[in-house]
C-alpha cells in the first residue's frame, strides 16, 4: 500500500488552519495562524486580503516543513473558504 498525505486548509475569519492526514485517516501534522480581529467601518466587517493570504501560505509552508522529512509524499491539497468577499481593484 502506498503511503502518502492529503493536506487540508480552512480559511476562517479569525484564522487559517492546516492540516496534514495520512491516506489512512491519521492526523501527521496541524498547525493554525490566528488573524487580526476585522475592522468595522459603518455595517462593514473588513479584513486585509494580504494577510489573510499571507496566513495561508504560512500554514501551508508550515505544515510542508513539517512532513517533508517523512518521506510522505502529498498528494492533493483541499481548500475551504466560508465567506463571500470582493477585493476592490
């Protein structure tokens, strides 16, 4: 049997979490970088789009780290994000 990992990501709104599971369903490595809490201006709830990718390549580079001297390779990376956003240009 093949041994390998799936990485999950949840993007929330006071943080992003990863987490690195192996084919068999066990937790190899987790790890969550907490956001600043979002301003509100008026009846807007904002956050600053730059952080929040910053914070999810944090986790994803972190949890890389993490399992690469294992000799797992990964195998696909999932990404959940519960929020409906635009970023002006």
């Amino acid at each position: 049997m093949s041994r390998h990992c799936f990485i999950g990501i949840d993007q929330g709104s006071s943080s992003t979490k990863a987490v690195a599971v192996s084919a068999a369903g066990q937790v190899l490595f987790q790890t969550r970088k907490d956001l600043p809490p979002p301003y509100r201006d008026d009846q807007r709830i904002e956050q600053d789009p730059r952080r929040i990718l910053e914070s999810v390549q944090e986790a994803l580079e972190e949890c890389l780290r993490a399992i690469a001297g294992s000799g797992i390779p990964v195998l696909g990376i999932g990404l959940s994000c519960q929020r409906s956003s635009w970023v002006p240009a």
